[in-house]
C-alpha cells in the first residue's frame, strides 16, 4: 500500500469517527506523538508520548474525558512521507463547556506505519 492509499483509508476512518481504529490499523509500535499544547484537563504527561502504549493511553484519556458530539475532516493532503488532516471538532470534556475545536493533524509514514504525529492548534 503506497502512502497515498494509507492516507486516504486513514483519513476515511478518522471521517466515520473510528480514530482508535485507525490507530490500531496503522500506528507503528514505536510511534512518537507531540500535543502543540494539552487539551482542558489533560495530564502533561500526553504533551509528547513515545510507543504505541503510552499513545493509545492518550486515546483512552480522551475517549473517557470528552463528549464528541460531531467531527468533520478534510484531507489527506499528502507530501512525499508525510500526510495532514484538518479537524474540526464538536466537543464538551468533562466538567467543562461546550467548545468548537480545530486542528491540523500530520502523520509521517515509514513502512507502511504511522511513525509520528504532531497536532497544531
């Protein structure tokens, strides 16, 4: 599978709002994440996270803090290893008050596996 197909079968996923599976698809063992800065309430710890466990702790951290009422993605936009994906994002964490979130996502692929991401705000 060559980037372009990785990208888009990911982005579809990410669409229908199956970013966990996605991430088990696609993410290598060794994927490194990078937060441009934490969402409300989220522990620092997230703020950079090496390895496929600590990535998919952030996951779960966010699957248990926030009510997802809606997400639209637009993308993939792929550059040689590279692929992004714009967000928008309907969100209420926890406690909190419903807000609006946008982000751009990119993903570096070697090997047929996500290898990296870093998300802008």
């Amino acid at each position: 599978m060559d980037i372009r197909e990785l990208a888009a079968d990911y982005a579809a996923m990410v669409a229908a709002g199956d970013m966990g599976g996605a991430a088990q698809k696609y993410w290598s063992p060794e994927i490194a994440t990078y937060e441009a800065m934490s969402s409300p309430g989220m522990p620092g710890e997230f703020d950079e996270t090496h390895g496929v466990e600590e990535a998919m702790k952030k996951v779960q951290w966010w699957e248990e803090n926030n009510e997802v009422h809606g997400l639209q993605s637009d993308g993939p936009y792929v550059h040689g290893d590279t692929f992004l994906i714009r967000m928008s994002i309907d969100v209420t964490p926890k406690g909190g008050t419903r807000m609006q979130m946008s982000e751009v996502v990119a993903y570096k692929v070697a090997d047929g596996k996500v290898v990296e991401e870093r998300y802008f705000y």
